[in-house]
C-alpha cells in the first residue's frame, strides 16, 4: 500500500486497479498494512479506478467527513485520458438511472424512479495521438458518473471496457483520484492532497503535461 498520510484519525492512501473501496478491498488492505482494526470507506472509487482515497478511523471521523461531503466542502479532483476530443472545457448535467441487474448506469430521457442529477465539470489539458487529457470536477458522485457522462456523448474513456469499446484493453481505464480537499475531521485544518498517475498505459502519452500537475 502507498501511504500519502497517516495520523489517528484518517488515512489517506492509493486505491489500487480493481480493489473494492469497501469491504474485504482497501480496508482490509489497510488493516494488514497497518495492524489496526478501524477503517471507514466515506467516498468511492469503482474498482477499476485508482487513486487517492481517504478513510476514516473513526465512526466520529467518518460522520464529519460523510457530513463535508454532503454539503459539499470536500473536493474531489479527476483526471482521465479520454477518446476523441471534446470542448476545451464545459459543465454536464445528465439525468442518470441505475440497471441493478445488469450493474450498469444509463442517461435517462427524464426523471422517474431512481433517476437522479449528475453534474461535473471538466476542462482540457493536452490532447495527443486522437485522445485528450481532462481534468473533472466533480459536483454530484453517482455511481460511474465520469465514465458515463463523456461515454455517453461520444468521449469514452481509454481503457474502459464497461461503457467503452476497449473490450480487451490491455491497460487499466485510465481514470485517476488525482485530489482530495478537505477539513481534518478532529483538528478542523485545512487539507489538500494531489498524486499524479503513473507514468504507464494510457498516460504515458501526457508525461509532459503531467508533470506540470505535481
């Protein structure tokens, strides 16, 4: 496990490519690299994507984080290598319902049961070799929002086998939690973490613009 930031109350690590953000996935990888028993998952990454996540330590800490995220004072910052290339930058509101049996997010044509808002905001950094370098916002966090929102106006992600068309991709979907703002759940201080990806798949073609990010 890559460790960002540790103390009595939060961690904050590196989700690994298809490790479950709860259950027997990041806290138990916590609990062996840290021998301690407490992890609390309080926000998602689907299994394929990686990045930072933050868990809590606590089920005070995990209250107050849950809290920061619903009323939106926890910020949570994407990259993605996605295909084609879309507006230099733009807000998306999409109506997005939920297949349960076939585990899959879908844009609805309007509302109903189940169906709810899912708005993001993204803006270009690079584009090479017929793919672009984006960099989300998010303002809602429904389930495969990222991958569905720009999947479904023609801009799927690289590496996504769900609602793209890399069915045998040899590469993970290149979607990373690149940014974690927040206040600390027990001192109230300001906290800002940022990690590029790595430098392989997908994003090996952006080093440059990368870089500039770290």
């Amino acid at each position: 496990m890559e460790i960002v930031y540790c103390d009595e109350r939060i961690v904050v690590a590196v989700k690994p490519s298809g490790v479950l953000s709860t259950d027997d996935g990041m806290p138990a990888l916590l609990r062996r690299e840290l021998g301690t028993a407490c992890f609390r998952t309080v926000h998602r990454l689907d299994a394929p994507v990686s990045g930072l996540m933050v868990l809590a330590r606590s089920g005070e800490a995990a209250s107050i984080l849950s809290r920061q995220i619903r009323e939106g004072s926890f910020h949570k910052t994407y990259l993605a290598v996605v295909h084609g290339a879309p507006p230099q930058q733009d807000t998306w509101c999409n109506l997005l319902g939920r297949d349960k049996s076939r585990r899959l997010t879908f844009v609805a044509p309007g509302p109903g049961k189940g169906i709810q808002e899912a708005i993001l905001r993204y803006e270009v950094l690079d584009r090479c070799k017929g793919t672009s370098l984006v960099r989300i916002e998010l303002q809602t966090g429904r389930t495969h929002q990222i991958r569905v929102q720009f999947a479904s106006r023609g801009y799927p992600l690289s590496g996504d086998r769900r609602y793209g068309t890399e069915e045998s991709s040899p590469f993970p979907i290149a979607l990373w939690s690149h940014r974690l703002a927040f206040t600390h759940p027990q001192t109230g201080a300001p906290l800002d973490f940022r990690l590029p990806p790595p430098d392989c798949g997908a994003w090996a073609d952006y080093t440059g613009a990368l870089a500039r990010l770290s």
